[in-house]
C-alpha cells in the first residue's frame, strides 16, 4: 500500500513531468494533493430532460436534433444552433466560437447538451453549452453527480475528472491516513477520511445537491473540521515561535512623527488615533508584533502603515511593504514616497517587472541600508533580497499571502544584536471585514485593532442594479461621464474559465464598447498582460489619457483615480459581496459624487436579487460582512470561492464558525501529539500558500 502523501503525481496515467508543473499551479504534487482538490460545486446530469420541460434558471441535460446552426449579427456576432427533441425545440448560443466547432453543428446531427436555461429573444437558450455528438448507440447518463474542479491554465475539467478517478481507485486501497484520534471527534464527524473523500468527488445520483452547494454535508464538515484544525495548529505554532524571540524595540520619534503629521492637509480620525496608539504600544516592546489592522475600503490604513513605518525608520532601522500585486505596490509606492521623501526618507520599490539594471540598483540599495522604506510583491522573498537591518514588514491585502510566506518574509530577520538574531514585527492589513470572534479564532496568532471610522469629506457612492436588457442606456450613461470630463470604469466578470477566457471576454466587450462609444478613449487591462504592460495602462488611466478602463477584477486592489467617478460592474450576481464592495470602492475617491452601476443578468435568482440589495443600502464593509453572512445560501459558496474569497480548500469561516470550539478543544488536548500535529499542518498547508492564510 503505497502512502498517497508521498506518491508523486507523475505515477498517474497520463501525467509527464510537463503536465505535473501544470497541477503544481494548482498545489498538487502528490497523489493526496489530489484528493484534497474538492469540486467547487456538482451537476446533475444523471437524467436527461426534455426540452419543453426545461425551467429557466436550471442546469440540465437534453439531447435533440440539429436543425440549424447559423451565424446571427446583432449587436454581438453569436451562432446560433436549433436543437428540436419529440417535445419542443431550443436555441444553444455561442459569442466565443471557431469554424471547426460551427461544422460540427451539422443539420440532422444528434447532439447532447448540458447548461443552464435562459430566457432568450425567441423563447429558452443555452449560453455556451457543453455538447457532445451522439452516435446511434447513445452513451448512458453517469450514476454519479457531475464534480466541476478548481481549474489552471492547460487543465481541462475533462482530464482532471479522468486524473481523479484513478487516485479514487489508488484511495480504496488504502493510502490516506487517518490522522484524528476517534475520541477526539464529535460523534457526529466520525466520518471515515477515505469515504468523505470518495462521496466528495463521486456523489451518488440522490445526493441532496443544496446539502452540497452549502457545505454542510457530514463528509465536508469532517474535512473542515480537519483543515480548520490545521490552520489553527500551524498559527499556534506561529504564535509561540514569535513569542519566544526577540524584537528590536522601536520608540517613537517624536519630530519626525511631528513633521509628518504637519504635512498631512487633515487630522487623523479618531479611529487612527487609538490604532496608532496600540501599534506604537506593540513595538515599543522587544518582542515581535503581530497584528491584523482591519479597515474598511477608505478607512485610511495606508496612513496608519506610514506611521507605523516612521517608528522603524526613525529607530535607524528598513521597514518593508509588501502588497499582493505590481498595481498595489505602485500605489503604496506614490503614496509612501509623496508622505516620507518630504522628510528625507528614501523609498525604494522591488517587483517582477523591473528592467535588470534597475533591479541591481534597487537590490543594492536594499542591501545597504540606503533604502530605508522598501515596497514590492513577492518579489521581495527572492534569495537575492537581503536587509539592511528590516525591523518592521507591513503586508496589505493579508488574505491573499499565506502563513508560509509570512515566515519566510520574517525569517529574512532584521539586525544581529547582543542577545541573537532579532525578528522585525508584522502589521497585516486588510479590508475584508472579519467578525471578532472569528479573527481571534481563525488568526489565533495575531492581535486585532480595528479602524471603525470613514474620514471626513469620503463622498458616498449611489450604487444602483440594472438589468443587462438595459445595456444600451449605461452605455450611454458612461458617454454622459466623459463628455463631462469624468472617467469610468467596466468591469467583467467571468467564472471557472480560464485566465485566457476572462481575457478574451474583457477584450469582446472593450471591442463592443468601442464600436458604441465615439470618442472615448478606451484601454484594456486583465490578468494575461505581462506586468509592464499592465502598468503602462494604469498609468495612462490615472494620468488621464484613457477614458474608459475595461478590466476583469484585477483592479479589485490597487487603483486610487480621483477623478473615476462611475463604476459598471457586469455580472455582479457571480461575485461575493466584500469582492463587490472591494471594486464599487474604486470610485468615491475624490469630491465627487460617485456612481456605480451593478449590470445584472436575467432572470436574477432571489438570493442574488437581496444580496444586490444589501450592497445597494450598505456601504459599511462590516455591516455587508453580516449580511453576506445572514443571505448565505447554496449559491454564495460558489460564488465566494470562485473570486477566491474562500482561501481554505472546503472550510469556510464564517458558515463553519461553529466548528471553532471543537477546533480549539482538540488543538489543546494532550492526545494529539506533536507528530500527528506537524502531519495535520503537513497535509493541509505544505506547499499551499494560497489556501494556507494567516
């Protein structure tokens, strides 16, 4: 019985060396990787169903006929494919689409379909459906629920259900230890590891499919009660490694914090005040700080990290910033060079993209001390970044930077002093709202301060819905934007697909946009562009040289234009609410009032028509985090982890907050030994800095 933990992938049918760095995007390297990969969602195609039976809004399967298949041009060139069963006839539709798949659609061929119902033009249509030819012989509808994976670049839903399989087959020989001690489970989670796993990616036909969508089936919350467990034991860890070392202590500099202040064209809030204070209590201490500094969209935690940053710099000592993308870190470096380079600091920045020589001189200034505020991507945890003498590391976006990179960043160390190596203290900054009582659960290693107050003078934005049928007016609305010197924002929204997918249908739409909008100047920005590029768009955008930025929702973060004032997002129904709330917080920058525009698709279930509403009535990111909480229903999880709020592979903090307690009282019995707790944090989070969030 071979151990699936160790069990490189390679061992599996079809999996080379070149496709295994294809997985390893996905964190799998091994066999138990695998099986650990859980389907965001099911289908049920276990039945076919017959056409005029359909029902809008509902995934199913037919099979029909093909009586045409025609390119139409309206406002966006589609084919359009008749399908006519022996009770009714339906239109499929593709916007994407090449010659070779045109021909396939051959009159008379029998085809069969699996997609989601719409209410079209000329009655029901599938948008983009997967179809397959049928022969003669028709193949047999699955006896099992249909898993839809988290996907890469280069890996088909198809190969990795075929991959799956054969680690299933692998799994029912054993292989996938049980790590838990029985008795330390709650009788209702005593749920064998190997079935939860086995029912997870091969749910039987009559598996309650919302059970399911929501997470609550016996065998995820045996696997979320699992991983749970792990994040906690690794952030103990965490905790009592930092607490054990020492810190540089780092007072306050009196006049140089009087002189920035002076500068400022406003006072702090309130709010500021009393977080600043906590900071500067924490890292007048000799030990390492650790804390998570929550704000909502606006609340000003960049200004809190400045001054954070002078008690470093003002001890003599780097401090270090690091953001989740080039276009954060360009931002965080205008505006820490435009606060500190007044009083004499130097800022430095370190990303990806850097031309050579630059780079050579930005790491020489690093290494010297030279540059006493260094600002960059994960590019800073390159072996070739070494310190001065880093006393301080401020991370923004935390949620997207995991335990792992954590550690290495602060292993990077700060100066050698009398007493050993010292550590630099954490700020983590974040505007996804977390509940108290789950940041002192979930972030069992850090200390929480929260900046519970808007400055004065934010403009609030008027958010409203409007249906997609609508179009032609936003259009019109954005003309109306720009003719009055304003700038705007579009955004796309694209789901499971590709990276490639997203950026073909951001360029379908600016190339839309384009044909209706005379005299709008329009860019494109999505996740495929390589980084210079990217921040050649941006800086034309913010310099005013670009009227209408069509983006995915790489601009979620990052992007401070004063001067944008309206924001259409497409499809919000797909995204998560704080996501929502992270991108309508683009516009209301400056003195304007500001406008954002939710540009749903039809028909709009009731839980996505009341979660538009919430984000219509609120615009406190707390006030959203509970709402999004009480609205939760089947459709939200797939909504959050497909935007990549959830970082846990099946856990989810907020629908699992009961689990918590069972967490802590099994993180603090004396039967789960210090191997079973290293294996725990091994299974869940080695190699997973994506899922492994701190």
């Amino acid at each position: 019985m071979s151990n699936l933990a160790e069990l490189s992938v390679t061992a599996l049918k079809g999996v080379g060396d070149k496709f295994a760095e294809v997985l390893a995007k996905l964190h799998i390297a091994t066999v138990q990787d695998l099986l650990f990969h859980l389907p965001l969602r099911y289908q049920d195609r276990t039945r076919i169903t017959p056409i005029a039976a359909l029902l809008p809004g509902v995934d199913a399967v037919i099979e029909g006929e093909v009586r045409a298949a025609d390119v139409v041009f309206g406002r966006r060139r589609s084919l359009i494919v008749r399908l006519q069963d022996g009770s009714g006839t339906i239109s499929l539709r593709y916007f994407h689409f090449t010659a070779a798949q045109k021909s396939r659609f051959a009159r008379g061929a029998r085809l069969r379909c699996y997609g989601e119902a719409r209410r079209g033009a000329a009655g029901l249509e599938l948008y983009h459906p997967e179809t397959e030819l049928v022969d003669t012989e028709a193949p047999a509808t699955p006896e099992t629920l249909t898993p839809v994976y988290p996907l890469t670049e280069g890996v088909s839903q198809a190969r990795l259900r075929g991959l799956v399989q054969q680690a299933l087959a692998l799994l029912n020989e054993g292989g996938v230890s049980e790590l838990l001690p029985t008795e330390l489970l709650p009788q209702s989670m005593r749920y064998p590891l190997g079935a939860a796993l086995q029912y997870l990616h091969s749910p039987p036909a009559g598996a309650d499919l919302a059970q399911l969508a929501a997470g609550v089936h016996p065998a995820q919350q045996r696997l979320a009660l699992e991983e749970l467990l792990a994040h906690h034991l690794s952030l103990l860890e965490l905790r009592k490694s930092s607490s054990a070392i020492a810190a540089p202590p780092l007072p306050a500099n009196e006049a140089l914090e009087r002189d920035f202040l002076a500068r400022l064209p406003f006072a702090l809030t309130g709010a500021q005040q009393r977080v600043c204070a906590e900071i500067a209590a924490d890292l007048a201490r000799g030990r390492p700080m650790m804390r998570l500094l929550q704000g909502d969209v606006g609340a000003g935690k960049t200004l809190v990290a400045a001054l954070a940053a002078l008690k470093g710099i003002g001890a003599g000592a780097q401090v270090a910033v690091m953001a989740p993308t080039e276009i954060l870190a360009e931002q965080h470096r205008r505006n820490f060079s435009a606060w500190l380079e007044p009083l004499g600091i130097s800022v430095a920045l370190l990303t990806g993209s850097l031309k050579a020589a630059e780079r050579r001189s930005q790491l020489a200034a690093v290494a010297s001390g030279a540059a006493q505020l260094v600002v960059g991507t994960h590019a800073l945890f390159q072996p070739e970044v070494v310190f001065h003498n880093l006393a301080l590391v401020i991370i923004d976006e935390q949620h997207r930077f995991g335990v792992r990179q954590r550690l290495e960043l602060r292993e990077k160390g700060a100066a050698s002093g009398a007493t050993g190596r010292l550590q630099p203290h954490q700020l983590i900054m974040t505007a996804t709202p977390i509940p108290r009582t789950l940041a002192m659960s979930a972030f069992a290693d850090l200390d929480c301060s929260v900046i519970d107050e808007l400055p004065p003078g934010r403009q609030p934005i008027n958010t409203v819905a409007i249906s997609n049928d609508r179009r032609d007016q936003v259009m019109e609305r954005v003309q109306g934007a720009v003719a009055d010197g304003r700038q705007a924002y579009w955004v796309c929204t694209l789901i499971e697909e590709s990276e490639s997918l997203q950026a073909q249908a951001a360029e379908t739409t600016a190339s839309e946009l384009a044909k209706v909008l005379q005299g709008v100047r329009i860019a494109l920005v999505h996740g495929r562009l390589k980084p210079d590029e990217k921040e050649r768009v941006m800086n034309a955008f913010k310099a005013g040289d670009v009227d209408l930025l069509v983006a995915t929702t790489v601009i979620e973060v990052g992007v401070d234009v004063p001067n944008a004032s309206l924001m259409i997002i497409e499809n919000p129904e797909r995204l998560g609410l704080a996501q929502l709330h992270q991108l309508r917080g683009r516009v209301g920058r400056g003195s304007i009032a500001s406008h954002c525009v939710l540009l749903y698709g039809t028909p709009l279930s009731q839980n996505g028509r009341a979660r538009l509403q919430a984000l219509r009535q609120h615009s406190d990111g707390f006030a959203i985090a509970e709402e999004d909480l009480r609205l939760r229903g089947p459709g939200e999880i797939l909504g959050t982890r497909q935007t990549g709020e959830i970082q846990h592979r099946i856990a989810d903090l907020q629908r699992d907050a009961q689990l918590l307690p069972q967490v802590q009282r099994i993180a603090a019995s004396p039967s789960l030994g210090a191997d079973l707790r290293h294996q725990l944090i091994a299974r869940w989070l080695q190699n997973k800095p994506r899922f492994a969030e701190a």
